[in-house]
C-alpha cells in the first residue's frame, strides 16, 4: 500500500478494514485482529491494517516505535498462535507527522483462521467470535484451485477413510478453544470441514489423510518412514533391523521416535569429574526435531518416496524427499528467522498436536541440543530434490 492509501485508511474511522491500538500493551487484541483480517468475513479481498501507536479518534499516540516493538508485532504471524501462519507485513511508517507501526494483513486463502482455537471476525467495525454460521460461510469462501495440496480434496476418499475417534478424543480439543466445543452442536462432517480434514463434499483433503487417514499409505503411497539399522558405516554393510511406519500422524511419529530411542545407547562419562555422567550416543531431542521436520516439510506430491532414517555404526542419516521451498533456499537454509511451508496446515496441526513449539526454530533447537551433549555439529546436504541431515555420533 502507499503512503497516501494508508493516511486514507487512518483517517476512516467506520472502516471495518482498520483498527487502531496506542501501545503494544494488549497483545490478546493485536492477535485477535490480526485473526479477524486475515478471515475477512465481509469478503472484501483486500488487506486489513492495523496501525500501532495511534488512539481509536485517528490522533497520534505518540508511542516510539522501536526495533523491538517491530520484532514483537512481526513474531506473531509465526509464534503458532495464529493458524493457519497469516500472510502479514510489518513497517515502521510517518505519516502525517506521527511515527507508528503498519501491520498490514491479508485474506487467508484457506480460512477459517484461529487464534488461541477461537474464530474471530470483523463486524463493522468491532471484533467478534464466529458463529457456526459465520464459520461456514468462511468455510465456503476457500478455494479448491491455487490452494497448497495439503488442503486439497482427495476425491477416491470418503469420511470412513478416517479415524473418528481420533478426531473426537485428540484433534478436536487440541485444534479447538474449549469453551467453543462446550457450545458447539454442529456434526462431525461439519467440525472436520472447519479445520479443512474434509472438503465441502465430504472428500478427506490430503490433509485429513495424513493426520487421521486409517491408512494413508493407500492413497498417498510415500506417507510413510523407513527406518533402517546397518551394521557397520556404509549402505552394503549387513542390515540389523528394518521397519516401515505409517499411519494416522500421531502414531506415525510415536512409532519413529520410539524406534529412534530404541536404537540410541548411552556411555559413560568421567570427563567432568568423579561423578559418573549418563550421555547417550544421540540426544534424543534433536532427533525428534530431525524426524519432525522431514515429515513436515517434505514432499508429498508427486513422489512415492518415503522419509528414510538410516543408521550407521557412526551416525544417523534422515532424508526427506523435496528440497528447499518458496523463500527458504541452499544458500540460507537453516538460518533461523528464514522458513516457509511446503505443507503450511500440516504445520498447523504439527502445532495443535503439540509436535510444533514455535515455527521456524527446529533446526536451531536440534543444534542446541547436539552442542550440549557433545556431538559433532549436525549436517544438512540440501539439493533440488532431497534435504539429507547427517548426525554423528557422540565420541
């Protein structure tokens, strides 16, 4: 937007497409609108901008806008309680002489858009928590073309293909605020619908196979982890153990991660003193952010591969089929603060499931975790159609 477009939005004060806050001081309702614009429940199909440092008559609140205060507002469209991830820009601007921050938000592709599990949508100009109405309609507004694949309908699937009881006993009150279910009445097609499990026409998405699919190996044939345990440190050494995971995401990654501890041993180390120091060969943690992250961000379209996990007498290989995606590239992969998304509602539900703390930091966390035990630093060779992340084992 321009400058002059911006001072034309200020000055508007009955427009249900701005919002004004004097400080940073009530982070709730910064988020809650953010949420209300992204869904844009009038349907205008433009931008909603929320200006910072300006009192709700339009006049100048005069609030510093400081590096910081930029770094606040620009981490919330990633700190995972926004979802799906807002498209959002943030800008230190003056504009008729009073200096604030632009938060400038656009129409979700794929809404409804939750903050905290709640719905919230502009009504004139006020926030507000949708009703199963509203929902629907915000439901209805997505569309099926130019949408990310992890959202779009798998024809050949029907609801049976998907775990209910899962959905009802996990997904829903992880996905959903608790005082909305308290409330809610609508059926199950409808509630899958809402978190895009389920196109209108009741077909599972791609989503809703791989996070509750009884068997998602059947329609998306590279759904799946190969875990193999060699027996020495090249491919042509005998194999000790071998096993494929699959399954709903939730038993997927159980399964993985306790394969993973299964095959992680610990040493023994007098190094810092008399007192003996339990270190495993791997820490565990960084290899759940390892594995995480290969079934987040790999490629499910157009590839039957599966993530392989791959272990060596001197370390651990995990490949995830595609490479880099959108702005993340060879050049400034893993640099924190640099991410984008392949399977952006995959994240989300990674997140409401609990898999996800914070968006963009696995990388940096699997790090941390392997400087703290020890280890070599972690490796990643990162072409056009793999990323392969090499540890190393404990010495």
């Amino acid at each position: 937007m321009t400058d002059q477009e911006l001072e034309a939005l200020l000055g508007d004060l009955e427009s249900d497409s701005v919002e004004r806050k004097a400080s940073l001081s009530d982070t709730d309702k910064i988020r809650q609108a953010i949420c209300t614009f992204a869904n844009d429940l009038p349907n205008h199909q433009s931008p909603g901008v929320l200006f910072i440092g300006v009192n709700d008559d339009g006049s100048c609140a005069g609030l510093p806008i400081t590096d910081e205060r930029l770094r606040t507002l620009a981490d919330m469209r990633s700190d995972g309680n926004i979802l799906p991830v807002p498209s959002m820009t943030v800008q230190k601007k003056v504009l008729g002489g009073c200096e604030m921050a632009v938060v400038i938000v656009h129409p979700s592709e794929a809404p409804p858009v939750r903050y905290k599990g709640q719905v919230w949508i502009r009504v004139g100009p006020r926030r507000a928590l949708a009703n199963p109405d509203d929902e629907r309609r915000l439901t209805e507004k997505r569309r099926s073309r130019d949408l990310p694949f992890d959202v779009r309908p798998f024809a050949l699937a029907g609801i049976e293909d998907l775990d209910l009881d899962l959905f009802e006993r996990a997904y829903l009150p992880a996905s959903v605020a608790a005082d909305v279910l308290l409330e809610n009445r609508r059926p199950v097609d409808q509630q899958l619908a809402s978190l895009r499990l389920v196109a209108l026409e009741n077909a599972p998405t791609v989503l809703g196979l791989l996070v509750l699919g009884k068997d998602p190996r059947s329609f998306l044939p590279g759904a799946y982890v190969q875990f193999v345990r060699f027996d020495g440190a090249t491919l042509t050494d005998p194999v000790r153990d071998a096993a494929d995971f699959s399954g709903p995401l939730p038993e997927l990654i159980r399964l993985v991660e306790e394969k993973l501890e299964a095959h992680v041993e610990s040493a023994r180390d007098f190094t810092s003193g008399p007192v003996e120091i339990q270190r495993p060969e791997y820490p565990i943690v960084a290899l759940q952010q390892l594995s995480r992250n290969a079934i987040l961000h790999r490629n499910y379209e157009g590839t039957n591969a599966p993530v392989r996990v791959s272990s060596f007498s001197d370390r651990i290989e995990l490949l995830s089929p595609g490479g880099p995606f959108g702005q993340v590239n060879k050049a400034n992969f893993g640099r924190p603060g640099i991410t984008d998304y392949r399977n952006p509602h995959l994240a989300e539900a990674m997140r409401n499931l609990g898999y996800v703390q914070k968006f963009g930091v696995g990388i940096k966390l699997a790090r941390k975790a392997w400087e703290e035990n020890g280890n070599p630093s972690v490796e990643f060779q990162v072409e056009d159609t793999y990323i392969l992340a090499i540890v190393r084992r404990r010495v």
